[in-house]
C-alpha cells in the first residue's frame, strides 16, 4: 500500500485544525495528529513537506459537462470534452458531470464512459441523466431506472424557465420529482434534481408551486445559476435555501458591472447575511458554452468556454476581496456538496477515514501547490503528474 504523509501544514477540516500532520494510506486518510513519525515503524512512506502552507480538502464540483456542452452557434461551437488534467490544475478531485443545451450531437452513453473513465484516472466522478428537455432522455429508457441501475447516476438535469425549453407543468414537474425520488430510496443515492436556471420572468415559479402542492420536499431541487441580480429569483432562491434545499451559484472570472450577474462570491456573502451560507454550493459549468447574445436572446453573437479555474478565483476572491474566513469560504466548494451529493464524512473534509482528496496552497495568495486525489499525488508543486490516457 502507497503511503504519503504530509507535514507542518495548517489545517482547514474545513473548519481550522491549527497545525497538523496527515499520514494517508491507499485513498484513505489514516490519522491526523499533531506530530506523525513513522520513521521506526512504517517503510515506503513519501514525505511531503507542507511548511508555510495551508491545507484544504479538495474541491468538488457539481456542474460540469464532461464531453463538453452548447453548440447553440453551429457545430463549430460545440465545446470540446475535459481532460483530467485541467482538473487537477485547479484542485478539483470530485466532479458531477452533465448534458448541456444539446442532448442531440451527445449522448449521455458518452457522458456515462467519460465518467467511468475519469474514475479510472483517478478522480471521483459521477453523472445526472437527462438533460434540458423533458421528457428526460436516459440510458435505460426511464430516469428512475437510469439511478437505480447506473451506478454513477446520481440524478436528473432539467432546465426551467429558459428560452431554449422545456415546457412542462406541475404535474409534469411532481412525476419527474417522484420517480427520482423513489428510485434514489431504492438505490440509496441522494436523488437531486439539478436545475438549469434560465432567465425567463416566470424563475422559480414552477419548483415553488410544487413544493407548495403536492408538497415535494425542496431539497430534491438544486438550482443552479441563480447568482442574478433578479429580485425575484433571490427571494425564491433564499426561500427554498430556507426550507432546506441547497442552491448553486456558478463562478465566473469576470462579470461586468452592468451584467445581469453577480459573482458567486456576492452571492454567497448575501446568503450569510441572511444565515443561509451552509446552503450555497459553488461549481464552474466546465466545458460548458458561455454564449452572448442579441438583445432578445434569438441569436448567438459569440461564445465563451466554462473552465474550472474559476472555482479558486472565486475562494480567493472571498478571502482576499470579502475579507471572509477561509473556513467559510471553503463551505461552497467543499463540505455543502459533499452533503448535498451524500458524500459527507468521506468527501469535502479532512479526516480519518476520508477520502484522501487534498490541496496544499501557497499560503500567501492561495495558489495551489499540490494536489493529492484519492490518495495519490497529481500534481507537485504546480506541475501536473498524472494525466489522463490520452494527454
């Protein structure tokens, strides 16, 4: 068994351990402890020395289109698939991948081999079926069966209130949410429902009128790209984090001052003044097409490419712009999904027992040094060691 141990690192669990050492073995964190010396008991055992750093759980993203996404500007805007690597780079060690806008030129068969593959590499993946249409495609024939049979499947995608579709009512909305459900008991998965949010005026309407009647609980729903500056969609937003559900805002490098957007970071700092932080989880849309468009939203006029870079940036931009303490901005990207993805205690967290998933930052801007994936180190001191297959 491969064993690391790193040392003198300061510790977020995510919550502040002050200095610690940490001996992992296999995938597994096997102690954590003031001081680990297993020089006279223990051979084989890499030394990683994290001095003057700050180690962190690795980040884990729950949106990204792993074969890539979009296409809404002609074939040659379709995005091109992830590598492991750019992960990596960026401290990602656990993913959900996800259909885009075209479920036509892709399939989830593919999503679903990526996925696989991406285990295989090395890092933790899974993968929601359906897409934006409804009815959901699917690998089987039906959603539930698609979570219930499909081991990496651990829910459905579905747009809302978009330009591009779908259209569906309440009953169409409390079927979906029912067979998920069901099937998530049967197959002991979380069982979410993860919402592209569009900007049509109607937002949330529909999530919140089947909450209301038949009464679907809100935590099956997480909506993602709510971080507007939509009255509106807030106030939805905070009254489904409210009442329990978990809300998703996407990170972006830039966004314009005159942008109907805000950065994922002020919308985290608005969701902990209203108490609400431990309900927001952060992803980047990887892969995903970021397109501009006309004044009605009926043509393309360019198109941008979702990078997992822009989960960093926006932790840095908590601790370093905010001023907020790194173990609350850390709840975003690590222990909010991993309870939301039924990943707690082994993913988002740093502990005995755990998943070996960790980053060693640069203590003075929060660079990423090094990178450790189900126990196995992938990138030293910057520099990627593992890569996929074909890189």
């Amino acid at each position: 068994m491969s064993m690391l141990l790193l040392k003198n690192g300061e510790v977020y669990a995510p919550y502040p351990l002050g200095f610690r050492d940490i001996l992992i073995g296999g995938d597994r964190i096997i102690s954590v402890d003031s001081n680990i010396d297993v020089s006279s008991s223990i051979s084989h055992v890499e030394t990683i020395d994290a001095s003057g750093c700050i180690v962190v759980p690795g980040l884990i993203d729950g949106h990204q289109h792993f074969i890539g996404g979009g296409g809404e500007g002609g074939f040659e805007t379709r995005t091109p698939e992830l590598q492991i690597s750019m992960n990596f780079l960026n401290g990602v060690t656990t993913a959900i991948g996800l259909l885009g806008t075209d479920s036509l030129t892709r399939s989830l068969e593919d999503l679903y081999a990526k996925t696989k593959a991406f285990n295989t590499e090395g890092m933790t993946a899974f993968m929601l079926t359906g897409a934006y249409w409804y009815p959901s495609p699917s690998i089987t024939g039906s959603v539930a069966k698609d979570i219930l049979f499909c081991d990496p499947v651990i829910g459905v995608k579905l747009a809302l209130s978009d330009t591009r579709g779908p259209y569906m009512d309440v009953a169409d909305l409390a079927r979906l949410a029912s067979d998920v459900f069901v099937a998530a008991l049967i197959a002991n998965k979380p069982g979410i429902i993860t919402v592209h949010t569009g900007i049509r005026p109607q937002a949330l309407d529909l999530i919140m009128e089947v909450i209301k009647n038949p009464g679907i609980r809100p935590a099956m729903f997480v909506p993602t790209h709510i971080n507007r500056k939509n009255p509106k969609l807030l106030d939805q937003v905070f009254e489904l984090a409210k009442g329990g559900g978990m809300v998703d805002a996407t990170c972006r490098k830039e966004v314009n001052a005159n942008s109907e957007n805000m950065s994922a970071a002020d919308f985290a700092m608005l969701a902990r003044e209203k108490g609400l932080l431990d309900h927001v989880t952060f992803s980047s849309d990887a892969g995903g097409s970021l397109p501009e468009w006309n004044g009605d939203h009926s043509r393309i006029t360019g198109m941008g490419i979702g990078t997992p870079e822009t989960l960093m940036f926006e932790l840095r931009n908590l601790v370093q712009q905010k001023h907020l303490p790194l173990e609350e901005a850390l709840l975003p990207l690590t222990s909010n999904p991993a309870r939301n993805y039924g990943l707690e205690g082994r993913k988002g967290t740093i502990r005995e027992e755990a998943d070996a998933d960790i980053l060693v930052l640069e203590s003075d801007g929060l660079e990423i040094r090094d990178v450790i994936s189900r126990g196995r180190l992938v990138v030293r001191r910057g520099e990627v060691i593992k890569k996929g297959y074909f890189e």
